[in-house]
C-alpha cells in the first residue's frame, strides 16, 4: 500500500485524519503479511474518527480504491457486494436478527477476488442475545473474511466478545493537534470551548460547533449557575434544554460537576474553593460524596440515552442536584 490516508466526509470538502494515519500504516502492514485478525475491535474516545479507520480498512481489505462503507453519514449503507455493516435502528439495541444475517453473509463465498468483511458499529449496541451469537462466527472464523467492531465503551460488551478479538486503541488526539485540524477547517472560531465540550474528539467538536452548540452551552453555564443559587428550579431550565441531544446534556452535566469537584479540592485557590472551604467539614464530605454520586447518575443515564428517553424528565432529575450547589440540605 503505496499511501495512506484517512479522508472523511464534511458534505463539501474531504479532509484527512492525520492523527490516526500511523494506525491505519501498522494495520496495512498487518494485511501484506497475513497478520491482521479475523476478528478487530476498535475502540477509543467518541469523535477521533474510529469509524473511518474502519471504513478505510474495510476498503484495504476488499481491494477498492474507492469508499466501500460511508461510516459517518449512513452505518448501515455499504457500497460494495462483499461488505455487510451492521447498525441499529435510530433509538433500538441490534438485535440477534441482525447478526443471524451478517453470519449467513460471512458463510457465503466472496464476489470475485477479495475478502469478505463484516462490520458492527457500534459494537456495543447489540443484545446480549445478538452477542451470543456472533460468538460463533469469532470462535470459528471463514478463510479470508474479517469483522471489525467499533465501539466507544467496549467495557458494555460482554467479555467473552472482547477476549475473542484483538484490540486496536485509538490513540487520543494531541490538544494542539486537534486544535489545528480544526482551526484547518474554519478559522476565526473559539475551537478551545468546542474541544473542551467535545472531550477532545475534534469530529465531535466540529459536529458541535456546527449545530451551535458550543454558543449554547455558554448559556447553559449561566443555567446552571442560577440554580445552584436557587434562582431558578431544575424544572425551568430542564424546559430549556429539552431540544438538546440526551448525549449533550449528559455530557455537559458530567464534564461541570467533575470541573467542580476539582475546584473543590484544588491545591490553589478558585472562587468555588474559597466558599468550599468555610463550609463545615462534614458539609464538605457530603457534597464531595454527592458529587460522585450525580457522576455515577449521569452516565447511567448516558448509557441509555440511545433509546431516546423523556429528556426533560431525566434531565429534571439530574438537575435536582445542582439544586443548591450539592448541598446535603435539599
């Protein structure tokens, strides 16, 4: 393989993924000698491009020199007859029928030359059912055929999925790497918040700052810090919020609360620690424990979210304890 490089689709321009090239090198060496696994479970932080490293192997290993998968605009939509993505519907786990069909898929023979590849994105969707059964393709694998499992949280996939598929991390972006492949993309934009919201994913960080989000979520600060003060309810501002993808509020709770915990333990000193600190000793060590409890509250929730729950329901309920700042005292 003379070049690599892993171009993803924005709509207008196609862009290159350098940070994920010198995985995508490794795993083309892997493929001219004959080492890369039948069965490949990539994983690492939402938004650094896991699906195009997939859809790019996908496309090495069938032989194309075009596109064989659009993995960011349409999971489930293959571009070449030996290929067969699996993906769940919008708001629904994959289930063991899906699997049942990618097997029968696998058992057949190839269309001209090449491989047979199945991929599963994300991995984590499926059923336990669905899990079950793909146990038996992984454990007794077809000559010449792969399937690639990409997943944010392979900690929800069974272990015995995971013990029978090597692992492939993809690396964290560098912060000023990501920073100037987006600054790339658009200049004259505040690409620190929107890396900051996005968990350093910048595919994720460019998604939100194009649907606004980023500008949005300076008002949801304000929110936030009206209710600690008691000047609004959870009610009022879960009212506000309840056009916001359920994954957002999840994870702009999650990264507030755990930046507030630090400031409350902090060496230095902040505003947030400075009141902290005059607190009674067991007030402090409530609000600490409660901290890490509406951690433990949001991602539960997180986990769920892709069954398109009453979001301003559950983001009522998470907000009750901003209701007063974590105060044991509700």
């Amino acid at each position: 393989m003379q070049s690599v490089s892993l171009p993803v689709s924005d709509g207008v321009n196609r862009t290159r993924l350098p940070w994920l090239e010198p995985a995508a090198a490794e795993l083309a060496v892997q493929i001219d000698t004959g080492q890369l696994a039948h069965a490949l479970l990539i994983h690492g932080q939402r938004g650094i491009g896991k699906r195009r490293l997939a859809a790019w192997l996908a496309q090495a290993l069938l032989g194309s020199d075009r596109p064989v998968w659009p993995a960011e605009s349409a999971p489930e939509t293959t571009l070449h007859a030996n290929l067969h993505p699996a993906a769940p519907e919008t708001g629904k786990l994959l289930p063991v029928e899906r699997i049942r069909e990618l097997i029968v898929f696998m058992q057949l023979s190839t269309y001209g030359s090449g491989a047979r590849v199945a991929a599963i994105c994300p991995a984590e969707s499926m059923t336990r059912s669905a899990a079950n059964s793909l146990l038996k393709i992984l454990e007794e694998p077809q000559p010449d055929s792969y399937i690639l499992l990409v997943a944010d949280d392979p900690a929800q996939l069974p272990a015995t999925i995971i013990s029978r598929c090597r692992l492939l991390r993809s690396p964290a972006v560098p912060r000023e790497t990501a920073l100037a492949w987006l600054s790339e993309q658009e200049s004259g934009v505040n690409w620190e918040n929107a890396l900051r919201l996005a968990g350093g994913g910048p595919l994720t960080a460019r998604q939100l700052h194009g649907e606004g989000l980023d500008e949005r979520a300076r008002a949801m600060s304000s929110q936030l810090a009206r209710l600690e003060r008691r000047a609004t309810t959870p009610l009022e501002v879960a009212r506000s919020w309840k056009d916001l993808p359920m994954r957002f509020c999840c994870d702009f709770l999650f990264r507030c609360a755990f930046r507030r915990i630090q400031d409350w333990t902090a060496s230095g000193k902040n505003a947030y620690k400075q009141r902290f600190s005059v607190l009674p000793a067991d007030t402090r060590e409530k609000m600490i424990r409660q901290g890490f409890v509406h951690l433990d509250t949001v991602m539960d929730c997180r986990r769920i979210e892709r069954f398109n729950p009453n979001t301003e329901l559950a983001v009522t309920v998470l907000l009750k304890d901003w209701y007063g700042g974590f105060s044991a005292r509700r």
